[in-house]
C-alpha cells in the first residue's frame, strides 16, 4: 500500500518544483540566448576557429589529465580500500584516520607549499605536475568509497580464496575486483568529473595557453572593454566548454548520484 | 611473499600519494608561515610575526567574516532547499526524475565556468539580471545594480552556489528518505497521521544524521571555495569580497609566501576545529553520522 497524498499538497508541490526549476533552468537559457544574441549561431565557428583559443586543444588538455588522474586515483583506490577493509596488519587503523583526515584539507590551504614542491622537482607546467596533485587530492573521498564498498563483501569469500592458496593479490584481482563494476565505474566517473572540474591546480601550476583545460582556457576568450559581440562569443564558448560535462551527466548519471551519495553516507 | 609486509604495499600507493604530499605540505606551510619566505629564496625564522600581522590585517578579518557568513548561508539555503525537494520528490509524482535531473546537474559542471556565466549576467551596466530587471519595470532604467559589488558580491558568490550544490544536498536527503521503512509511514496512516505529521514524526528525525554529514561537509567546502569567489569579483573590490582561500592566493602571488602559509595555517585549523566541533556536537544530540 503506498500512503497517499491529498490532492492539493500535489499541486502546492508540483508549483513549488516549477518554481524551483524555472530558477534554475534560467541562467542556462540565458546563457544560450546570450550566445546566439549579437552575431548569431556564427559565434560558434568564431569559436572553434579562435587565434587566441583553441577549442579541441583545451578539450584534449582536460581529457588527458582528468583520465590520467582517474585511472591512478581509481588503482590506489581500490588497491588501499581492499587492504584497509578485508586484511589486518599493525597500523591499520591510524594509517586510515590519518588519510581519511587530509579530507578536510582545503588545496587552497596549501598551495604555497605545493607550488614549491612542484616547481623543484621541475614538474611547474607540465601535465604530470597538475595530474599528481590532482589524483592526490581526489583519492580519499574515492579510498572512502572503496573501503566502505569492500566491507559490503563477507570475509568468508576471502577465507575460501585463502585456503585454495591464491595470493592477495589474486584474490583481490580475481574475486573482489570482479564484484565491484558498478563501485569502480562511481569511483571512476566521480573521479574523471572532479578533476575535469577541477581551476585552482592547473591556474596555479600551468603557463602555457597550450597546455590549459578547458577551466583555464576560458581566460582566453576574455578581454578587457569587450564588445557585445565579443560576450555573445563567450558565451558561446562557456557553452562549447560544458558540452563533455553535459554529455558525461547523461550517460553517467546513475554512477555520478551513486557517488555522491556514497561519500556522503558514511564519513 | 611475506604475508605481514604484503597489505603495506596494497596501501603504499595512496599513502605515498595522497598521505605524503598532503602532510609534506601541511608541514611545510607550518614551518613557511613562522618565516618570511618570498616563495623562491629569502626564508628567515620571524616567530609569529606572520600571525601578529594577520591578526592587525583588516582584510584577514573581512575574509574571514565573508567565509563566515558564506559557510552559514549556503549550508541553510542548500539544506533547506534541499530537503524540501527531496521530500517532494519521495512522492514519486510525475516527472519527479525530469526536476530531480535538473537540479543535479550544475554538480556535473565546472564552478569555473558556471562562476564565469553568473559574472557576466550579474555585471552591472550591460549584465542580463539588470536588463530583465530593468525591462520588467522592477528597476529604473538607469538604475544600476552592484551585484559584485562590496554589499552585494558575497551575497551574489552564495547565490552561485546554491545553484551549483543544492542538488547534493537534495540527493543525499533523498537517498536517506528512500532507506526509512515504507512501514513505518504505513503504520502511522494507519494511526490516523496525516502528512504533515508523517513528514515531522518519521522522516525529519531520521534525517539528524544525514543533517550532520551536511554541515561537515559543507563546513569543509567553504572552506575549500575558491573558483567562484576568484572568477567573479576577485575579493574585490577593495578586498571587500575576498574569502581565506583568495586571499592566502592573491598574498602568495605578490611573493608573500610566509604570509600566505600563515594564512593556510588558520584555514587547516578552523577546518579541523568546526569539523570536530560539529561531529561532538552530533554524538551529543545523539545523532549518527
């Protein structure tokens, strides 16, 4: 039996979700008018054949270090969430606390000692140098995800690997690895959009226009004193810009979500 | 190989990566923020001065409050907001995925590029928001709005990110709902309660915990806000609008590296102490989290 609902609360709601919506939907909508306002839908080839901006560039940069940084993050991830669940060693437990914790660390609270570190060991500009940070950062909320996730699987499948003599590591690759598609595919996805997203690393690290992802490249289309038909080009370029995540959400959204709220459930 | 080293290096990768970078750093800017490094050479040992200055810096005291009010603010609008969607959304009308959809999606995109699209709608002379305003008649036609003003750009930085994180809130919220047993609502209607009372009695208190994972993470992410704040007004104008984060960046980038560390220093801090604060808090109310 499913509890019902009076017929008015339905209606109070569905205006409440209307109104709600239209809030939101607004700056999107805006932002497409005002890309096609001055110039026309013209403003997109403008775009995608900038002197100062190239589109396909910023869009390979992000690729490159978001998937670099969400391969490693989800290898460590899953490799630490396996030990710290389902194996026991001296330490365990501190070593976990005392990852879990750098959770609360903000990047912008230590970007000085970061800059610095990078910058000596010669990484300042280059992809690795913004995908080492990255994958570092994005790691735990993912070690989170995982250890939780193994701790779902008995210990007895575990034991019985054991007694049939496969090594850790053949137990972890060949009997939990294949039970955790959905949990890596969530680990994954979260990972790849975080570090997509991801502005103050690569603005921190990188100074070669050729090497910006598409959060930094949009600096490229700004000008000062722009004229409206430069703004409407913008726009047009913020839009171009947020097509992989847009594409990314339809197809990943179930993992997104169950990400989300896999960090959130149990901290 | 050995049984007992083996778990160490199923945990050393991320230890190494996350673990050591992360200490290595905090470390580092413990030590930088008691000297006046210029971030390439000069380090010499000043105590506290660093701290001493921050603590005489009228633009230590306007970001902090700005972070503040900012943590305040978005925490309440997005936990609200939030939970009232998710409730609505618990009652499976038609079209509750197509609201549910909209709502989440910002979170798939970049703050960067949403902060950029806000600042130019909310820029004042030539900016979409006093246009519509202006041509609803709402506003006077040369009336100009400071939206990223000194009085209104932390307000405006918070209204960007309700639009970029309430569906978090809405999806955590709703999951949680979605766990407490169907029955007990039906054990209620059938106590005669009616909808109000099953939202108050049944779903508002099981929700205490997923409330207190909210604040903490939501303590943490004002902390953490940087992108909004430094592509749209910049913490100007005057400083009127820096929060810690952007004003540790705009100190590091004019050489004050000391400075700038001391600043991460009380960003380190208050993040542990407001987390750990509100966790105490929780297990007192006896809440779980």
């Amino acid at each position: 039996m499913r509890s019902r609902t009076p017929r008015g609360a339905k209606i109070t709601m569905y205006l409440v979700l209307i109104f709600l919506a239209s809030l939101w939907l607004f700056p999107i909508g805006l932002a497409l008018y005002k890309s096609i306002q001055v110039g026309g839908w013209n403003n997109y080839n403008v775009v995608l054949n900038s002197d100062v901006f190239n589109y396909w560039q910023a869009i390979g940069n992000s690729f490159l270090m978001a998937g670099a940084a969400s391969l490693v993050i989800v290898l460590v991830s899953s490799l630490a969430g396996f030990a710290f669940s389902k194996l026991r060693f001296r330490g365990r437990n501190l070593i976990y606390s005392l990852l879990l914790a750098c959770l609360a660390v903000p990047v912008a609270a230590v970007v000085t000692p970061l800059f610095f570190s990078i910058n000596t060991v010669g990484l300042r500009d280059s992809y690795l140098g913004v995908i080492i940070p990255l994958a570092a950062f994005n790691s735990l909320m993912m070690l989170l995800i995982m250890k939780n996730h193994f701790d779902t699987i008995p210990d007895e499948m575990i034991e019985a690997a054991a007694l049939d003599g496969a090594g850790l590591f053949r137990t972890f690759s060949r009997i939990l690895l294949p039970l955790s598609g959905p949990t890596l595919a969530t680990v994954g996805t979260l990972s790849f959009v975080y570090s997509w997203n991801e502005f103050l690393l690569p603005n921190l690290l990188l100074r070669s226009a050729e090497k910006f992802p598409v959060t930094q490249a949009i600096s490229l289309l700004e000008f000062d004193r722009m004229s409206l038909e430069q703004i409407s080009q913008l726009y047009a370029g913020l839009i171009l810009m947020t097509i992989p995540s847009v594409i990314v959400y339809l197809f990943a959204q179930r993992y997104l979500q169950a990400g989300v709220t896999a960090g959130a459930v149990k901290s | 190989m050995n049984r007992r080293i083996q778990p160490y290096l199923f945990v050393l990768p991320v230890t190494v990566l996350a673990g050591v970078l992360i200490y290595y750093s905090i470390g580092f800017a413990a030590w930088a923020s008691l000297t006046d490094w210029n971030g390439l050479t000069t380090m010499n040992f000043i105590g506290l001065d660093n701290y001493v200055e921050l603590y005489h810096d009228p633009l230590f005291w306007t970001a902090l409050r700005n972070t503040f009010v900012f943590l305040v603010a978005t925490i309440t609008i997005q936990a609200g907001l939030g939970l009232l969607v998710a409730v609505i959304a618990k009652e499976r009308l038609v079209g509750s995925n197509f609201f549910k959809a909209i709502f989440f999606l910002p979170i798939a995109m970049a703050p960067a590029i949403i902060a950029t699209v806000f600042k130019y709608m909310l820029e004042a002379n030539y900016g979409s928001i006093n246009e519509v305003l202006r041509s609803m008649g709402i506003i006077d036609q040369s009336t100009v709005i400071q939206w990223l003003g000194a009085d209104l750009g932390v307000w405006s930085i918070i209204a960007i990110n309700v639009f970029q994180w309430m569906g978090f809130s809405m999806m955590i919220y709703y999951a949680a709902l979605m766990s407490i047993p169907e029955e007990l609502y039906e054990a209620a209607e059938i106590d005669g309660a009616g909808w109000w009372r099953r939202l108050l009695s049944i779903s508002i208190p099981s929700l205490r915990g997923t409330t207190s994972v909210l604040i903490i993470l939501g303590i943490v992410g004002a902390l953490k806000t940087f992108d909004i704040v430094w592509l749209t007004t910049g913490g100007g104008p005057g400083g009127s609008t820096h929060f810690l984060s952007t004003l540790l960046y705009e100190e590091r980038s004019n050489r004050e590296a000391g400075y700038s560390s001391a600043i991460g220093m009380v960003i380190l801090v208050l993040a542990f102490l407001l987390a750990m604060a509100q966790i105490r808090i929780a297990n007192r109310d006896g809440g779980k989290s």
